[in-house]
C-alpha cells in the first residue's frame, strides 16, 4: 500500500481510568495490568460523547491547520456508531464544507472495517484521490466496569 498521511488527529474521552482505580476494584497486587498489558490508563467517554462527537472534535482540529477542500472521499469506520443512518462520514462532511458534495462510505465492521478503509483509500489514492479515513469508537460505554476480563483493556 502506499499512504501518504498528511493529517493525524485524536480526540479522546474526557474522563481518565488509571490503572491504580481498577487494580483496587479488582484486589490486583500494583502494576499488574501494565506489566500484562503495557496500558497505563484508558480514556473513556464521559456521558456526553458519543462516536459522533469524538469524530467530529479529532476532523476540526484538521480543519484548524488544513483546507480539506480536495477531500472527495470520506471513509468512517466505527463499530459502535451514534446512528445507523447517516453514516459518521456523512455527519464529517457535513463539518468540512457545506457546499460540496462529498462520497461518503460508512463502514461498521470495528477493527476489520479499519483494514477494509485502508486498502479502498490506497485504491483511491492510487488513482489521485484525496480521501479522509474518520474513525471512532466508544466501546466504553458498552463494558461493565466489574468485568475484569476485558476493562483494563
């Protein structure tokens, strides 16, 4: 594949889990989840982000050093979208100018959905298209704080 990128943006979620919190949920001995896992905290969205939001933050700090204007496609990717319809690059789009018409692909597929937007935005780059590739997720929202198996991910 040959990308070229240009812009990398994040935004995450507002409220910081640090390891120390979970290790005494769970009556972990100290340092455990970043000896095992290497992660020292997680951000998790706080009640008022969703995917949508988390999205639509990370494409406006683009837009603060970058014209997008020869953007011509949108790729989202997002296993836990806000909306079915639109799709989250529709909901991008309508941020970078309300005046174009841009081809929007929306992929829920999660992880998988990441590799699927990779190899189509190399297929258009290939052809000199310029394509933005948004993705975002809050998987937070959907695990339970007590499920030691998979929250200190």
């Amino acid at each position: 594949m040959s990308f070229i990128f240009k812009n990398l943006e994040i935004s995450l979620g507002k409220i910081k889990e640090k390891n120390f919190n979970l290790e005494k949920r769970y009556k972990w001995p100290k340092d455990q989840i970043l000896k095992k896992i290497g992660v020292r905290q997680r951000h998790i969205s706080s009640a008022n982000q969703n995917t949508t939001v988390l999205a639509k933050a990370a494409v406006k700090k683009i837009l603060k050093k970058n014209n997008l204007s020869k953007v011509k496609y949108i790729i989202s990717v997002t296993n836990t979208p806000s909306r079915v319809f639109p799709s989250l690059a529709h909901e991008v789009a309508s941020l970078i100018n309300k005046s174009k018409n841009f081809m929007c692909i929306g992929i829920n597929a999660g992880c998988t959905g990441y590799v699927d937007a990779l190899y189509l935005a190399d297929k258009l780059i290939k052809k000199n298209q310029d394509v933005i590739i948004i993705t975002s997720d809050t998987y937070s929202k959907y695990i339970d704080i007590n499920d030691r198996s998979i929250r200190p991910i």
